[in-house]
C-alpha cells in the first residue's frame, strides 16, 4: 500500500504494528462522530472509562435517527446525548440538523485525518480524502479517550476511473457497478482508493455517494484523493482553510486494480434484498411502483435534490406512489427552501419529512403490504423498510423521481434532456444547530432518564462451555436480522433488557424465548456474518440474552469486532459441520480459556449427535486478551491504569 492515499494517511497515524495487508495494526483516530442509535451506548461506555474530557481533536455527536420520538425515551436519550456532550467536550448536532455523515463532511471533515464512527457509513468522509472507518460504539468511545484504534491492516484495490457520467447516469450507478461486479462480500479486508482521470469529473457529494455505498461492500473504508474538487468544496462551506492535497505517489502499490470507464454506464438498480442484486433499470422498466423515498446518507445532497426538483417541477407524483424527501442535512433544506426548489417539489406532491435517517431505518414511511418502494438509500434488506412483504429497490434520485412521476420504473434517459442544474460557489452556512462544548464541562449536569440502563457486561470467559443451538441461519446474515431496526425497537436502543426480546424477531419470533428457557446458546451462521450495520446492540443484546458463542463460516468486520468487545467468541467452521448442525443440538466445549489463550482450535462435541468438530476462534492477540477477560471494557480500564 506504500505511496496510495489509504498508505500515506495509515503511515502518518500509525501506533504500532506493520503496514501489511492482514497484520494488526493500532492507528491514531483524529475526529470521532457518534449518532443517537449508537451514541447513548456509546458516551455511557465512555464515561465508565472515568475520564474527564475527549481526548481527541474533534469529537461530534448527532442525532439523527430516532427523531419520530414516538414516545418518552427516544426524548431521554437526546437530552442525556446533549447533557453528556456538553460534559465531556463533545460538540452536539441538534435533531434537525441533519444526518450525521452529511453534516460532517460539509462541516467538519478534513482531508488526510482520521475519522471513527459508531456507524457503518462513517466511510462517507473517505469523499473529501478522509480515512474515516465505522466501528461499534465501545470502540468509538476508547477512541474518544485518546486510545489508538486497532484495525486488520486492509488491501488497498485502486478503482481506477476514466472517462465522464453521461446524462442521467450518476454517482449513485458507479457503486451499484461495483456491488453488482464484487457483491456485499467483495470488499471484506479491503480500502476501495478511487484515481484516476474520471475522479476530476465528480463532485465531493458525488464522491461521497460512492464512499458512503461502499459499506455495502463490506469494505473497510473507501477514499477519494483531496483535488482542487475537494478545495472548491470545502471554500463552498467557508472551510478552505483545511484543505490539503493528497494524491497517490507514482508507482504507488496496490493490491489490485479495477477499472470502471463511467461513460459506459447506465442506470442501474439494484433488486430486493440486498445491495449486490443489481440490473440496468431499463431491463425492469414497467415495474410498477408504491412508494418513493428519496434522502439518507447517500443522495441526500444540494446537488441530489437540485435535480430531483428540476425534474418534478412542473410534474405531479403519479397517483398510486407516496413520495417522501428528506434533505440530509439543515443546510440542503435551507437553501431548496430559499431557491425556490422547495415549493416545486412540495407543488408536485412530495411528502417533505424533516433532515433525517426517516425511512432509511425504518423511521416511519412503511410502504403497503407486498408494495414495491424505491429508494435512493443504501440498505434493502428485507423488513429494513417496515414491510416484510414489502420489496425495496435501491437506485440514484434521478431513477426514483423518474418512478415518481411515471408510478412504475423507467429508464430515465426515456424522459429527454437532462436538466442543467447550477449549483452556487458558496452554501448558506449557519452552524446554530451545533452546540460547542463549554471549555470545562465538570459543573454539566448529564441528565438519564428511566429508559438510560446501564451497559450490562459479563464475567471472564468460561473455561468450559455447554450450549444449545439456538438458531441455524444461513449466509450474509444482516444485523439488521440479528437486531431489527424501526420505529418500534429503536426507542429501546439505551435499554438493553427491554431490546434484547427482539433479538433475530423478524428472522424467528420464538428466539428470545429460546433464549430464557435454554439459559442461553449458539447461534450458527453461514458466510459473511454480521454484515451490514456498526450496531453493537447485534452483540450486547445476544450477549445479554446468553448468547456464548456464534459458530459461523466467516464474519463481517465490525460484527465481529462486537462480538469480541462483549465477549461473545466467535468461531470459525467448516462447510460440512456448518451443514450438520442443528437447532436444539447440544454443544459441549472444554478447554476453552487455553485454546483461545494459544489461538488453537476448540473442540466442540455435539452431544445430541454424538459427533466432534473443531471449530477456529476468529481472533487476534489482542482480542484473545479482550475475550478471555469478559469484554472490551476491563481491558482498557487496565491500561488507563483505572
Ligand atoms: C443503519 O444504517 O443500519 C444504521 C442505523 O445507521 C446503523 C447504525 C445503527 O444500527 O445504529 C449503521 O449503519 O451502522
Ligand atoms: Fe441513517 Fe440510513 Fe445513513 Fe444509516 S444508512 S446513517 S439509517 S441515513
């Protein structure tokens, strides 16, 4: 990786260990970001670390998910979030003003830093030449107290553009060519750097779009270099002052390359449900269509929405289709509101909701049973929406205001020209929605409320182990499947007795219950475990349930981070024994501690089958430590020498 982009920024905050791919390697983190899904979690696994301020350049929380406030805790959460900050020197977005990656990179994202997020999207900063890497809310907090972050030292693939977008193609399209050409598993272990001569032809949110998708990927993060594109954007948002070039050095080394000349291109669409499901949206044109929602972390910006309107000015929303936008962030819906684009999409019939995650986490917006949604987010996993029967489509705001209009999808190059859209030299910056910490926060009061429980933890890992299987599921297992999402279970996020019920409940509604009759068990899973979400609630609500171990072919990279910071041990099995097992078998493992202590093999006998396997602990060194102890958080308690 030595000269890319990904080397230069990972050299220059490197702590310990070598810069080869699959080596462990600790980076220093410069900003953190949070959000309230994952935040309380978060600032509350901080403050057990006894520490008085951040310590690191920036730290921002927002809030931006649970915003429906349905009811009391979702409230709770936000005035601790905001209380909390302010105490610990954290700057605190406001609900309102916006989603967390937006705000960030049109406010506080510098090129060449180090960004860590408690969100799997976080990579979005990786558009304005941040390294920025999602993670689960513990390890977000051990960042916020100064303390390196510890990361497999990825691949480093150049995606090597050339040529320009054509007419109705978007940035959306480039990262569904992707997914469509590696699937959600072609990034694992991976940082996607873009060069190339296409990259002068996109834009920061363009750019933006792509690294914010390529979570979907599963890679570790993607990153764009910092050009005279990025310093027109940050002198857009009065920020010039931070830019820096940062380009890849010639003869730079890769660990693989792949080209994508963008102005072969077309619209494309990716089907239910998952990411990767991707055709030309022409191939599915007539699809009809029941709901629209245009917004999220991806295409949610000025330049998105600009074009959304010139296309509906002067249309109206076909009769069957809800239409739904939700600017992503304060800034976007200000300047619509002053230009004008506003009224032009409110007089087509769009449904305005406020700048949020909205439908994208299943924040309201649920479409009709067996109904078709379309959707210019990043996740379609199924019942994401709200709907289980319900289908989700993922494609650019061009092909969603396209399907908008015509109530079933078209190609959108079927409507004629493609509207000129100027975007101003300068945006409407007004930062009122951010709160600055006070310079000493001691006297702050942070203000719980009933719904605020503490982290629960466990004991040290026992040596021996008896579990039944408590579910067999199969390949890219989504933490969405694992910890449902929506305007219901979100709320629950700061309380994890009351959240833990509704473990795997889409999947297999009986599983809780399993769970307290059986004392606890394992989980099995096929490839690719875990993929999808930073939600560490994926692992402590297992954990508190007594999920000991998950048994699965292979894991997802922050899934399985999770599982270690809260002491659930993974383990690494064979196809066939995979193919063997199942629910209600009865697993007895000895000798634990000491097979995990030399990074052995476990050997698991199936009591009900009166079979044995060995199964692989998916560990390194240190985490072996963080297991053995019970979790993340004694561990690092230890070395702040608490
Ligand atoms: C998501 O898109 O699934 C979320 C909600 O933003 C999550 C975080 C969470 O579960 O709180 C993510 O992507 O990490
Ligand atoms: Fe919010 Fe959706 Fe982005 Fe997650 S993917 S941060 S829920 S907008």
């Amino acid at each position: 990786m030595k000269g890319t982009v990904t080397g230069q920024i990972l050299a220059h905050h490197l702590v310990s260990g070598e810069l080869r791919p699959g080596e462990e390697i600790a980076i220093q983190i410069d900003q953190t970001l949070t959000q309230d899904a994952t935040g309380t979690m978060a600032y509350l696994q901080f403050e057990a670390l006894g520490l008085d301020r951040v310590r690191t350049e920036l730290s921002v929380s927002y809030v931006d998910h649970n915003t429906l406030q349905s009811s009391f805790e979702s409230a709770d959460d936000h005035r601790y979030l905001q209380s909390v900050a302010a105490r610990y020197g954290v700057y605190f977005s406001r609900p309102g003003n916006g989603i967390c990656h937006q705000v960030h990179l049109e406010r506080f994202g510098v090129p060449g830093k180090t960004l860590l997020g408690s969100d799997s999207h976080t990579p979005t900063g990786g558009g304005i030449g941040m390294l920025a890497i999602g993670a689960g809310g513990l390890d977000v907090a051990v960042a916020m107290a100064g303390l390196p972050f510890t990361l497999t030292a990825p691949r480093v693939v150049r995606v090597e553009l050339t040529g320009a977008l054509s007419p109705w193609v978007s940035a959306k399209d480039v990262i569904l060519e992707l997914l469509r050409r590696l699937t959600v598993k072609g990034g694992v272990g991976k940082v996607m750097e873009y060069g190339g001569p296409g990259v002068a032809t996109l834009s920061v949110p363009e750019r933006a779009t792509i690294t914010n998708m390529g979570a979907e990927l599963g890679a570790t993060s993607s990153v764009f270099p910092s050009d005279e594109q990025t310093g027109a954007f940050l002198a857009s948002q009065g920020r010039q002052e931070v830019w820096r070039a940062l380009a890849a050095e010639p003869g730079a080394e890769y660990d693989e390359t792949l080209e994508i000349d963008l102005s072969t291109l077309e619209p494309l669409i990716a089907l239910p449900h998952s990411p990767d499901n991707v055709v030309p949206v022409a191939s599915i044109a007539g699809q009809a269509v029941d709901q629209v929602c245009i917004g999220s972390c991806t295409n949610s910006s000025l330049r998105d929405l600009m074009r959304v309107a010139a296309l509906l000015r002067g249309r109206q929303v076909h009769p069957r289709v809800s239409l739904t936008l939700s600017p992503g962030s304060r800034q976007v819906l200000e300047m619509i509101a002053r230009n004008g684009a506003l009224a032009a999409l409110v007089s087509a019939g769009a449904r305005i909701l406020e700048s949020a995650c909205g439908p994208c986490i299943g924040m309201g917006q649920a479409p009709v049973t067996d109904g078709v949604t379309v959707r210019s987010f990043n996740r379609n996993f199924r019942g994401r929406c709200g709907t289980p029967s319900a289908g989700t489509y993922l494609a650019s705001p061009e092909v969603c205001a396209a399907a908008a209009i015509a109530g079933e999808l078209v190609d959108p190059r079927s409507l004629g020209a493609y509207p000129e859209v100027a975007l101003p030299a300068t945006f409407q910056v007004d930062d009122s929605m951010i709160l600055p910490p006070p310079e000493h926060g001691k006297e702050v009061e942070i203000l719980r409320g009933p719904n605020i429980r503490p982290v629960p933890s466990r004991g040290p890992l026992e040596d021996e182990i008896t579990i039944r299987v408590l579910l067999v599921a199969g390949d890219n297992i989504t933490t969405d499947d694992i910890m449902p999402a929506g305007a219901k279970i979100l709320p629950l996020r700061s309380n994890i007795p009351a959240i833990s019920e509704y473990v795997f409940s889409c999947l297999d509604p009986d599983f809780a219950r399993r769970a307290h009759d059986w004392g606890g068990g394992a989980v099995v899973g096929g490839e690719n475990y875990g993929q999808g979400s930073s939600r560490e609630h994926a692992a402590l609500a297992p954990m508190h349930l007594g999920v000991r171990a998950v048994l699965a072919r292979s894991f997802a990279r922050i899934h399985q981070a999770n599982l270690v910071n809260f002491g659930i041990l993974p383990l690494q099995i064979t196809e066939t024994d995979y193919r063997s097992l199942q629910m209600g078998n009865e697993l007895q493992m000895r000798g634990v501690r000491e097979a995990v202590r030399n990074g052995s093999a476990v050997h698991v006998q199936n009591v009900t089958q009166g079979a044995t396997f060995s199964a692989t602990p998916v560990l390194s060194a240190r985490q072996s430590q963080i297991i053995l102890a019970g979790g993340v958080l004694n561990h690092v308690k230890k070395r702040l020498g608490q």
